[in-house]
C-alpha cells in the first residue's frame, strides 16, 4: 500500500525528531510504501492512505482525502488546554483555526490519541469521529539499561529543545535555579542538558554564569540517537519536571535505559510512568532539588525505580503495541 506522511514540519527535519521517524519506519515495517510530504504540491501523488501528525495543520490531507476517497489518520499530542503556558493551544487559537482542527476531528477516518489522558480530554470536549488510543513507543532493544557499573553516580540528565515555549514547559529555568541547592549537598554533582538550542538557550546559560555554578554544567546541544542513548545510561538521575506532555517520549526512553526520573504529575505523565518515578511539582524549585538530592544519595531507591521503570517500558510501551495498533488500524480502515 502507499501511504503518505504528511507533516507541516521541513522534511529535513523529520529524521531529527524521534516520533516522525519512528511512525515511518513502523509503516515501512509493514510493508507500506511511505512517501513524505510537507505541502499541498505534494499531496496528489497516487496513494491508497494519507496519515498526518498534528490537528493543527491536518486539514489538508483530509480534506484532500475526502476529495479522493481516501482515509486519513492523524495523530499526535492534541494540547486542548494549556492554561498556565504562553502556547496557542486549542481553547486560545482563532475561531478559525479551531474550526479546521474540528473539521479534521470530524472527518479523519481515524484520529489516534498518543494517551488516554488525551482521548477522553477531547473526546469529552469536542466532536470525534472513530478516536483511538495507540501510544508512542520505545525500541527497546536500543534503549536498554547499560552494563553494571555504567552510571556516573553524579550525573543529573536533561534532554530538550530550549525554544521559548518548549523551556516554560520542560521548566528547564527551574532545573538551573534548583542546581545551587543540590551543590551544596552534593558538590560533586554534574548536570548535562542536551537538546537542539532554541530561542532560550543563551539565557540558560547567562543564569547558570550568574549562579555561579558553570563548573557543574554542560550544554551538548543536538545529540544523536546513539549519544542520547549512551547519557541515558550512564546518568544517575533523569531530570524532566514538566508544565505538561501529551505523552513524554524522552522519559520513556529514558525509563527503558533504566534511568531513574524525576519529573511532574501532569497530562500523560502519571498514566506513563506510574510509581516508577519520583514526581514533583515542576514549578516548585526545592522540590526539584530535593527529589535529585534523594536520588543521588539512595542507591537502593535508584535501582529500585530503574528496574521498576524498565520493566513497566517493556511490559506498555515496546515498539510492538503501536506496530500492531496502526497495522490492525489500517487493516480495518483500507
């Protein structure tokens, strides 16, 4: 079957961000033939299906896909309601932007929801036709724990995108306001955020020079998959307090590393990661500080919640339950 994939986002971006890359690859998996498109230009091609990421800008490959009769999927993390965040979500867009995001809630063949935290959130809010539920997933087979003895026992681990918006959420300021009180029960303490520098990221480093703490923290920018993987097995802590995730795919990922986390009980995240993480209020910097402090100090309680992490990744969220859902999924609707 040929399928296209269609996101708003630059194609050469696409292999850089884990979701797109990997929906590709579980369709390529089975059997499709998956062609990437971006624009209206490059919707008329000949396929069978049209699958799109974001409600936000799927409107044309269903309205496309109804002129020629073809199903659409959309999926993605919907953020109806961000309230507390400076983010054009779904309650403050334009009347007519919600009018296209309802257009393609109605009329997609199939909407698929990354948790059921935002199923029953926009099912219960607004009109959708046939909504799912088929979580993100982890490769587990690439994300697994390392050999014993890999952890730095120091190493606190941040990976995100540091552009405006994306900083508030990950609370990534917070993380830094939060490093002077881990170093003064920890010295030896060693923070390292990764991820694409965005529109804050000169700021966090202005802050952490002002805090005086540049000798406990380093920025790698972009990393790699294979780099990634290799900090998240190493670090001892896994830092991501969070304003909110429709899913959480780096906590994930991190999880099935056998990381233990710290991150916030908000959206997806407590139906993600359960009781195999501590979680605290991501606003609240002494409770940053003090759940990285208990978990740099508590071996016990370390290997106790990265054993539990890797094995909840295993048993809810390999790579296998989304393969099946969106193979099942096509199977019914082509």
């Amino acid at each position: 079957m040929r399928i296209t994939f269609f996101t708003h986002k630059p194609l050469k971006a696409i292999r850089r961000v884990g979701f797109y890359a990997g929906d590709i690859d579980i369709l390529r998996s089975l059997g499709h033939e998956v062609r990437v498109a971006n624009g209206p230009h490059q919707m008329l091609a000949p396929t069978d299906a049209y699958f799109a990421w974001w409600w936000t800008s799927a409107f044309l490959p269903v309205a496309v896909g109804m002129l020629r009769r073809k199903p659409t999927i959309v999926t993605g993390v919907f953020n109806y309601n961000l309230a507390e965040l400076d983010h054009p979500d779904y309650l403050r867009r334009p009347r007519w932007q919600q009018c296209l995001i309802d257009f393609s809630l109605q009329h997609a063949a199939a909407n698929v929801f990354l948790s059921s935290y935002e199923h029953d959130l926009v099912t219960a809010k607004l009109g959708v036709a046939n909504p799912y539920t088929i979580p993100l997933v982890v490769d587990t087979d690439t994300y697994c724990p390392g050999e014993e003895g890999d952890r730095d026992p120091y190493l606190v681990l941040n990976i995100a995108w540091s552009g405006r918006f994306n900083a508030a959420r990950k609370c990534l300021f917070e993380i830094v306001e939060s490093i002077p009180i881990v170093r003064r029960e920890i010295p030896q303490v060693r923070y390292v955020f990764c991820g694409t520098p965005g529109e804050q990221h000169d700021a966090l480093v202005e802050r952490v020079r002002q805090l005086g703490v540049e000798a406990s923290v380093d920025f790698l920018g972009y990393v790699d998959d294979h780099q990634k993987r290799a900090l998240m097995r190493c670090c001892t802590v896994y830092l991501s307090p969070s304003r909110y995730e429709g899913f959480g795919l780096a906590i994930a990922e991190a999880m099935s590393c056998g990381a233990p986390i710290v991150t916030s009980p908000v959206g997806s995240i407590p139906e993600v990661v359960d009781d195999c993480g501590l979680l605290v209020d991501g606003r609240d910097i002494p409770a940053i500080a003090a759940a990285t402090v208990r978990l740099l100090q508590d071996e016990a309680l370390r290997q106790r919640l990265g054993c539990r992490a890797r094995e909840r990744i295993l048993r809810n969220y390999r790579y296998e339950v989304r393969r099946n859902g969106l193979r099942e999924l096509i199977e019914q609707l082509v």
